[in-house]
C-alpha cells in the first residue's frame, strides 16, 4: 500500500469539477464531508497547481465515491511546500 504523505497530482480538474456538479457539492460542501478546510478543496479545484498527499486525495475521492485512481496519480516531482494539506478546523 502506498505511502499516505506519497504526492498525488490531480488528474483532470474539470473531471474533478464535473464530479462536485454531478453530486450537488460546492467547495466548502465536499470539504466539509472529507473532513478537509475548504482552502484544501479550493486549491485542487481552482488553482494552477493541484498536488495534495495521498491522504488529501483519498479523502477528497471517498467524498465523491470514486476511486482515488480516477481523480488522481502520483506526482512525478513537486515542491512539498506546494503540498495541499490543510485539515478542517
């Protein structure tokens, strides 16, 4: 099983915008069911650079009921400071 702080890079943000339409959610709606800060959220859905951990990625992909593989891969390379990690309050 790989590791959960292993980098995942979004595979595609309109499948991942697609997804949030498809179940009704808005940003803050699906971080607060994964249990991430809607900042988190945010950056994955509108922002350039859209890597998070394992465990942000799994989150994010249960939320939806999807499996983490159709939303993410792992990140060929990134810089951990870019890392989207914030947990909800």
């Amino acid at each position: 099983m790989p590791a959960l702080r292993e980098p995942m890079e979004l595979r595609d943000r309109s499948d991942l915008a697609q997804l949030m339409r498809l179940k009704g959610d808005t940003v803050r709606s699906l971080a607060d069911r994964a249990g991430l800060s809607h900042q988190t959220v945010h950056r994955l859905r509108n922002v350039d650079h859209s890597v998070c951990y394992r465990d942000t990625a799994i989150r994010v992909s249960e939320a939806l009921g999807v499996a983490v593989e159709r939303l993410f891969r792992p990140a060929e390379r990134t810089n951990p400071s870019h890392l989207s990690t914030t947990a909800a309050p």
